[in-house]
C-alpha cells in the first residue's frame, strides 16, 4: 500500500541526530500500482530512512537505523476510509459552500470567534432552486428591504424569525410535495420562498408628504373629539375606562385646549410673511394623534395607500416641530410628540424610521437630565417611561441595542397623581420591557461564552422564572384568569348560537377578563416574551421531527428533549393565550381594528402553534381554529394594502401545508413504515450507504447493484425534478437530526 502523506520538515541532512518523526518528507508519487510480491522495497519506510532517501529494509529496527545507532520509528498506520462517490460530492458541495461563506465573512470583517451558520441563505438558492440549508442558529442578518438596501435585523428581530422560517419551508417543501404524492411543477410559495433573506417595510421608499401645509388648521371640533376618543382608547386609558390607567402615557387635553392653541396669534416673519410660532409647538401631538386615527380607521380593502395615510397631519406635526435632526431645537414639551411620531411610523410599517425618532426622543431626554429626574413633574416623568417601553419595544422587535441602557437610569417610576390615569399599567410595563432586555442580551447574545451549552438552559429557565415572578406580582387590577381556554365556547353549535349577539356571547366567559383592552396587551406582550424566550429550542425541535421521517426508523419523541419539553409547553400554552386575548381584542375594538404590535404577538403565536402540532402527537381542535383564525385575520388586513401582513398570511399558509403533510410520518409509524419499505416513497430518495444498510438486513436485496449504485426503480423515480429536489435535501435532514437544539441560542454576534 502507498505511505501516507505527511509535511516534512527541512532537516540538515549533514547532522547525524535523529529526525523528528513528526517529520516526513512526502512520498515519490507512482505512475502505477505494484503487486506487494514484486516490491523492491518495502511498503512503509522508516521515519529516518524517508527523510534521507534511502533504502529501508523494513525490519524493527531497520538495517540503516542499526548501524547508525539512530532511534528506528515508523509512522503511525491510517485507517483507511471508503464512501460513496455520492456521499464524497456532497462533502465537497459543502466544503465550497463554507469556504464561500468564509470568504464571504472575512470581507465583512465579522469575528470568527465563533463556528458559523453551515450555509448562507444565498447558498441556499441555486439555478434549480435547490434548498440545502443547516441548523446553525437565529443569529442577526443582513437583509434587504424591497429597494436592495440593506439594514441590521437582530436575533430577536422578527424579521430574522421570518427569515428562518422562510428557509425551514423552502428546505423542507419538496419533501412534502413528494408525501403529497404532486408533481412538483408548481412550488408551493415559490415567489414567496425566493425572497429569503429579504424583508419586507415601506422604509425602502420616502414618504410622500404634502409640500405646501397649514399647521394651524384643524379639523372640525367633532372630528377632533372622535378621534382623540378613538386614540385613547388604543394607546392610552380608554377614555377613562381601563382601570389599568394604559400602559403608556400621552399628555392629551381637551378639545377647547386644542382649538385655543390654534387661535394663539402668529409670528410675523420677514416679507410680511407669517409662520407658527413656538407657542404653537404642542399641536404636533395633537396633528400626529390625528394622523394615527387615520390609520385606525383604515379597514376598507385598497385603503391602505399612499395619500390615506394620515399624510397630511404628519407634515403639519412636521413643519411645527422643524428639522427632527437638529435635537438642539427641542424641549421637554417635544419629547411627547416624537413618541407618538415613533408610534406613527410603526403603524406605517417604517420600523427603521421609528427607531431613529425613538433614539431622538429618548437622546433628547437625557440632554435634558429626565432619566434622572429632571422634568420635575408626574407628566414629565410618565413621557419619559413611554419614550423607555416605545424604545424597549423597538430593540426587542428588530433586534437591535436601546439606545439608554438601564444603568444610566435613576429616575422613579410612576406615581400616584391626582388628575392623571392611574399609573399601574406603565409601571407593570416598564418592568416588563426590563425583563425583555434580559432575555434578548443574555439567552441569545451569550453565545460567545464558553459555558453556553452547560448554562444557556439556564438562562432560558431564570428568565422564565423573572416573567413567572412579574405575573404572580401583579396588581389585582391587572390580572387576568390564568387559563384563557375559557374565552372559547365548548363546542361549535354553543358559538354558532352565540353569533351577531356580541362579543360577551361569542366568547363564553369573556366577562372574567374584564373591559380594558391596555391590560389585554400588556399581557399579550408578557406571553410573547415567553415566546420568545423559548422559541429557539421550539424551532429545533421542528428541524428535528421534519428530519426524523427520513433519518430513523422510530417516530420522532418530544419528550426525549427532557431539560427542554417543559419550557417548550410553555412556549405553546404562551401562544395559546395570545390567541385568545387576540380574539377578544379584536371583537371589542372599534371595527375589529389590530395594531401593529397586536399583530406582531398574534403572528408569532400562530407560528408557535403550528410548530406544536408538528412536534406533538396530540392534535388539539382547538388549536387549529385558532390557527385558522389568525390566517383570516392576516388575510382581511393584507386586502387593505398592508405589506407586511401578506407576508404573515403567506408564511402561515406554506407552514400550515407543511405541518399537513408532515405530521403523519413524523408521528406515525404504520405510515412511516409504509413509506420506507411498502411503497418505497422516501427509500427511493436515500443515498446510497443507508439504503445498502437496510438491503443487508433484508438479506441480499436482488434489486441491489453489486457496486452500490441505484436500482432501476430509483432510476426512473429520479427522473422527476421534484425528487430530485427532494433527494438533495436529505443530507441535509440528517444533519438536522444530529444537531443541538443549543445552537438556535449562538449569535456569535454579540
């Protein structure tokens, strides 16, 4: 046999010491193989006798070694190793990959501290639309807006999970399509699925705001009324009705207020010219509440289209406040009405536009000294804790850092005022928002610590336990039942019978959760920061039960995930009580309006179900319907125009395919069994080693080639572009099974 290969050093070839035997020079390559009877030299040299060229007789010491008296050892024999030719160009399809991706990174200048993702998502997308993507963690990406610009979306980012999910379907669809029994010519979300690494938001093109506005024009006094009405009653206190006081502040008058700011004389300017003047600077908050109730009331389909979006009221809050980059220009009274700008431009779905505004409000505060106390008042104290949550939210949705950390913070929460809401539901808030930095900066961003797999359980488990403690210490005017399962009729005829009678009626045992629909979302947010606190280990387990059909021969167990199936439980009774509280904050808000952050938790609780019913075997009808009713509600406000609901209903319609097709292999093994051998459905799509594995125990299959190779049924299988598709993404299954659920925690980022 040839000798292995190994580096060589370059010794002196004058000195009589002995050579390393670590090092060797390589051997002469051969134009061909000789027959051990016909050697003229032995099959392995000594290590002393290679590095000087010369003849070694083989023996133990060698002749040459014994007459120098030079210590004789041989190098250590290397096992040799054959695999499939199949199996061999796969390792390389993957080595090129990495080196790509490696080459890819060093460009960014993004550390190496860390392993990384085993293929990028544009790895993931070749000419044929083949999926080949690895486990490897929610860790923050760069992804493009619809213009091709790109932006920073973090591991908690929405976005981010989007774009997970995005590469779980496309892997895993032709898989599906092939239990499905289709033909595989029309992809299921093919337009959809190309857009992995891709976001969606209306940041990639600039608003268009009216050149030419009168900031001191206000609508009729009616008008005014109403929509302040309609706009306390979704970001504030209900009018006066939550007994939670809202879990943000905003410092709202009356309407004669309003009306006697706009009679305040103008300021006369050069040319005779005649503009606002500062006395006239809190009308923004008032232009911009106005420009939120447009929004609210956008329910029609088609509605949501440039020019009906509240335009108009955000210039005139514009004009009056001046250039939102000069934070020299602005006061304490201003802070207010950047947060409720910032809370605007969420609604618009311009994410990245809010966070700036949010940093400008919250860097204009702190110039001000109000993280310390410096407003010297209850309003200004509450603004400030708005500013706090609105900027919380935003970190922990996009994944980003806030722009004050909490250490630099001293100031008091809410008190007691008379006058003023009560202050209990913006204190359980801020103290919510506190916990959400810790799960966002500790169980993700960690991931660069060595003690990650030992401890990031217990990360997970501390921070279940800090949002555990907060419920427990609620006040009772915001506790809620703690099994929302109530809400939902027993059966179908109950809510069937229930239907046009009003929300109390269609949702049985509605009357418990009260009226204030401030603490139905301050709960909401509690139950997505379970969520999200176990999300990683929930998407692993789906990788894992998708990769089970074709990897083992057993249905895939949860419970084998022992220090991980509790908190995933939770996870998914988290989901369930959002989609709940959804279904009753939809019923008893005017026009069945959802805000953007309602959304949000609704969508990713709709996901977490999903996921459930492909990881359980216990099928709750439940569940499903209110699956189901959150895809509805996705569908109804995407015919409005909204962007980014299309793409939840899409997502949700591609998941809710895969756990259909799915589900029954992964947990049943008469079907499993019926695939692997009977019908030979996914047997034709192994490779090669494990199907010569499964002919060996079948005794000499005599369909099997001699060499290994594939039988003529897999042949003609084969011929088909979606098995094709589908036999590609085995490798990648297997790697699924074999992975740790503790990687969706590795950031490698932070």
């Amino acid at each position: 046999m040839p000798r292995p290969s190994n580096s060589s050093a370059n010794p002196d070839t004058s000195s009589t010491s002995t050579p390393s035997p670590l090092h060797r020079l390589p051997v002469n390559p051969r134009r061909k193989k000789v027959a051990p009877d016909e050697r003229k030299r032995v099959a392995t040299a000594c290590n002393s006798c290679n590095v000087r060229r010369i003849k070694c007789s083989g023996e133990r010491p060698c002749r040459q070694c014994t007459t120098a008296q030079r210590d004789c050892l041989y190098p250590e024999p290397v096992e040799r190793v054959t695999i499939p030719r199949a199996q061999l160009e796969s390792l390389r399809r993957r080595c090129a990959s990495l080196e790509r991706q490696l080459a890819a990174t060093e460009q960014s200048g993004r550390p190496l501290d860390g392993p990384q993702q085993l293929a990028s998502p544009s790895d993931s997308h070749h000419g044929d639309g083949q999926h080949t993507i690895q486990p490897g963690g929610i860790d923050g990406r760069m992804l493009a807006d619809p213009a091709g610009t790109s932006r920073y979306l973090g591991e908690t980012s929405g976005a981010t999970f989007l774009d997970t999910l995005k590469e779980l379907i496309a892997t895993a669809t032709p898989l599906a399509q092939v239990l499905d029994g289709g033909s595989g010519e029309n992809l299921a979300g093919a337009a959809f699925l190309n857009s992995v690494g891709q976001y969606q938001t209306h940041d990639s093109h600039p608003m268009v705001l009216p050149v030419s506005v009168d900031p001191l024009a206000l609508p009729p006094e009616a008008d005014i009324a109403a929509a302040l009405s309609q706009v306390r009653y979704f970001i504030q206190d209900g009018n006066g009705s939550f007994t939670s006081g809202g879990i943000m502040f905003w410092p709202f008058g009356d309407v004669q207020n309003i009306l006697s700011l706009a009679s305040l004389p103008a300021v006369q300017g050069p040319g005779g010219v005649t503009h606002p003047g500062p006395h006239h600077r809190p009308l923004a908050l008032y232009h911009t509440a106005f420009a939120i109730a447009r929004l609210l009331n956008l329910r029609e389909p088609g509605s949501a289209v440039d020019g009906q979006l509240g335009e108009e009221y955000f210039a005139r809050a514009r004009s009056l406040l001046g250039n939102l980059l000069d934070r020299t220009t602005y006061t304490i009274n201003d802070i207010a009405a950047l947060a409720l700008m910032t809370l605007y431009l969420i609604e618009n779905n311009r994410r990245d536009a809010a966070y700036m505004a949010i940093s400008n409000a919250m860097t204009i505060s702190v110039m001000h000294g109000l993280h310390k106390g410096g407003s010297g008042n209850e309003i200004g104290v509450r603004t400030f804790w708005t500013v706090y949550v609105l900027d919380r939210w935003l970190g922990c949705v996009m994944g980003r850092p806030p722009t004050t950390p909490d250490d630099a913070i001293t100031l008091p929460l809410p008190r007691e005022c008379p006058g003023l809401p009560s202050p209990a539901g913006l204190r359980a808030h801020v103290e919510l928002c506190k916990i959400s930095d810790y799960i966002v900066y500790s169980s993700y961003r960690e991931a660069g610590l060595p003690d990650l797999l030992t401890h990031a359980t217990v990360r997970v488990e501390k921070a279940l336990g800090m949002l555990a403690r907060w419920r427990a210490n609620l006040p009772p005017t915001l506790q809620l039942p703690a099994d929302p399962l109530t809400l939902i009729p027993v059966d179908l005829f109950t809510q069937a019978a229930s239907f046009g009678q009003g929300p109390a009626s269609v949702l049985s045992g509605a009357e418990n959760f009260g009226q204030d629909r401030a603490c139905w979302a301050l709960h909401m947010s509690y139950n997505q920061l379970v969520i999200l606190a176990v999300r990683p280990a929930m998407l692993m387990a789906v990788w894992k039960a998708i990769a089970s059909i074709v990897c083992i021969n057993q249905p895939f167990d949860i419970e084998i995930m022992q220090s991980q199936i509790e908190p995933i439980r939770a996870c998914s009774d988290a989901a369930r009580r959002n989609l709940r509280l959804g279904r009753l904050m939809c019923l008893h808000s005017p026009r069945q309006k959802l805000l953007l952050g309602d959304l949000h938790n609704i969508f990713n609780a709709a996901i977490v179900l999903t996921m459930h019913q492909m990881v359980f075997v216990n099928l709750r009808t439940q569940d499903i319907d209110d699956v189901g009713w959150a895809s509805e509600v996705f569908e109804t406000e995407a015919k409005t125009g909204n962007e980014y609901a299309k793409d939840c209903a899409r997502v949700l319609q591609d998941l809710k395919y895969l756990a259909q097709q799915l589900r029954n292999p992964i947990h049943d093994p008469n079907t499993k069994q019926v695939l692997m051998s009977d019908e030979r459905v996914l047997r034709d799509l192994r490779p090669d080693e494990v199907a010569a594995t499964d002919r060996m125990d079948e005794g000499n299959d005599s369909s099997a080639a001699p060499d290994g190779g594939q039988d003529t049924s897999r042949q003609e299988v084969n011929h088909g572009a979606l098995y094709q598709r589908a036999a590609t993404v085995y490798q990648t299954l297997t790697g699924w099974w074999h992975a740790d659920y503790m990687q969706f925690y590795n950031t490698f980022l932070s």
